[in-house]
C-alpha cells in the first residue's frame, strides 16, 4: 500500500486535481443549498441560524478546497523541475567515443 501511494504522488500531479474539482463541485453543491436554505427563509421555514450557517461553511469550505488545488499545482509544477528529470530519453549513442 505504502509503494502505490508513493508511486500514485511521485509521478503525478492528478490526486491535486481532484481536490480542485472537488472544490468546484462543492461549491455548486454550496450554490444550490444556499439557494434552498435562502427559499426556505422566504417561507419562514427556517431554522433560526441555520441559513447563515449552512452557508458560510459551505461556501468557505469550498474556497478552500479550490484554493489548496491551485496551490499544489503550483507546488507539483515546482517538484518536477526541481526532480531534474530530463524532457526526453536518449536511446543510444553514435559516433561518440567514450574516451
């Protein structure tokens, strides 16, 4: 298990990619109940506090999730130049002496 997660983080940057994706849906998600929790004031359905609530953890929650993808991918970004793998393969030698 220990191998898979190394290997899953050292070679790519797509688990940051998700938490950003997250973020996003959780933020429509953060849209739509914030809609429903508004609605339900409208109609004095709702419970006293739960509104702002709701909300704010949401919406604040969701920011943050962006926030921390877009600042790993910056961080990946940096991690692979910093790797100093080169940006091709070589195959073989000709015409060079190994001297």
């Amino acid at each position: 298990m220990e191998l898979a997660i190394t290997a899953l983080t050292s070679f790519t940057g797509f688990p940051l990619r998700i938490i950003t994706f997250l973020g996003i849906l959780t933020l429509i998600l953060g849209f739509g109940v914030a809609t429903d929790a508004l609605w339900s004031v409208a109609q004095n359905q709702a419970v006293s506090g739960y509104t702002t609530i709701i909300i704010c953890l949401l919406l604040i929650g969701s920011f943050v999730m962006i926030s921390l993808g877009i600042i790993g991918e910056y961080i990946a970004k940096i991690y692979d130049e910093v790797k100093g793998r080169p940006h091709y393969l070589i195959r073989g030698s000709v015409g060079i002496d190994d001297d």
